[in-house]
C-alpha cells in the first residue's frame, strides 16, 4: 500500500510535490490499517482545472513504475530513452521517493536523474518490532 509519495523537476511541476495517503482517522471513510497504527485511503483522486497537471501526476505512477521494471530487468540497459521531461526541459535534477508497506515492512524507495545519468537509486526499509527500532538497508546503486 502506498504510503506517500513525491517528485521534482518532473513535466509541469519544478518544485518538490507531495502525495500522501495517510489518513486521519475517520468512521465515516473506508480505510486499510498498516502496520505502524497509520490508516491509508483505500481510495484517491487527482482533482484540478484543465491544464492543471493531472495527467503530469499520472505520469509519475507511470513513469516509477517503468522504471523499477526496466531496472529490474536489464541493468546494463541504456538510459537515453528514459520516457520523462524535466520542467521546460531544463538540466538539473529531478527526485522521486515512493514510501509503501508491504510483508510487515515499509519501504522507502529514493531515485535521483540528470540528464538520464541515474544519480542515486535506494531502496530502504524499517521494520516494526515492538519497544525497539528495527531498520535496513536494501541496495543503493547510483554514479556520478
């Protein structure tokens, strides 16, 4: 389950956007609980004027999830075709983090690109345990 994510220098949208999905607790909504206590929306939608960035918002999900498969799959696989704008095609930085709950972990996923150069990739993740703090480190890869 998704728990909250961002991104930067991606389409429309120069500064950092943030997408959470933790709820506040609510009878009256529908709601999946997580294994910190937090209770996430089962359900969200992208509301906005025409031209607004929704579909820019969109394209993140898209865009990630691209991503993580085609990394997955080849990691000698060029990035010249890495299907994203910056904002007005600029050459700085773009970030994005994805925070999400999955087998009694949350993970904390981190991706930093210039120029389709891969600057940081990590993955990390803490488990709950009870009276104590239990955290790791999963992989970074990255080169500058």
């Amino acid at each position: 389950m998704l728990r909250k994510v961002s991104f930067s220098n991606f389409y429309s949208f120069e500064k950092k956007q943030e997408i959470g999905f933790l709820a506040k607790k609510k009878t009256s909504y529908s709601y999946a609980n997580t294994i910190s206590g937090d209770q996430i929306t089962e359900i969200a939608s992208v509301i906005g004027a025409n031209a607004s960035g929704k579909t820019n918002v969109m394209r993140f999900f898209s865009f990630i999830s691209y991503f993580v498969c085609m990394s997955n799959k080849n990691e000698s696989a060029s990035l010249n075709n890495i299907p994203f704008n910056t904002f007005y095609n600029n050459n700085k930085v773009s970030d994005f983090y994805v925070e999400y709950e999955s087998n009694n972990k949350i993970y904390f996923y981190s991706l930093s690109i210039k120029e389709n150069i891969v600057l940081k990739e990590a993955l990390m993740f803490k488990t709950k345990v009870k009276n104590a703090k239990n955290a790791g480190y999963l992989c970074e890869k990255g080169t500058k």
